[in-house]
C-alpha cells in the first residue's frame, strides 16, 4: 500500500512539475539566403553557416 501511494505521489508531482515548466518558444531566423550559385552548409551543434561557389574546386 504504501509502495502505491509513494507512486501516484511522485507521478502527482512530476505531472505538476511538467505542467509549471515554462513553455519554450521557437526562434525565427533573421536572414535571408536566397541564392543561386552557392551550396550553404550547415554544421550540427554549430550556429554559423559556411557557403561554397558551386562549381568550384
């Protein structure tokens, strides 16, 4: 018994803790990149973007 009231306890608190979180909000990106001759390459964990001229070497 005491081992179920232990359970919905914590599942009780964690709903709760879940419900106060903040809520995230998304960012929107501020730039533009429209371009016709460029390969733009993003890197994962990485907040630049790095541009190659295709057709080059």
């Amino acid at each position: 018994m005491m081992k179920r009231l232990r359970f919905i306890t914590m599942a009780l608190l964690l709903g709760l803790l879940c419900l106060l979180a903040p809520e995230v909000q998304p960012t929107i990106a501020q730039e533009n990149l429209l371009v016709n001759d460029q390969l733009i390459a993003f890197k994962i964990n990485d907040t630049n973007y790095y541009t190659q001229t295709i057709g080059s070497e």
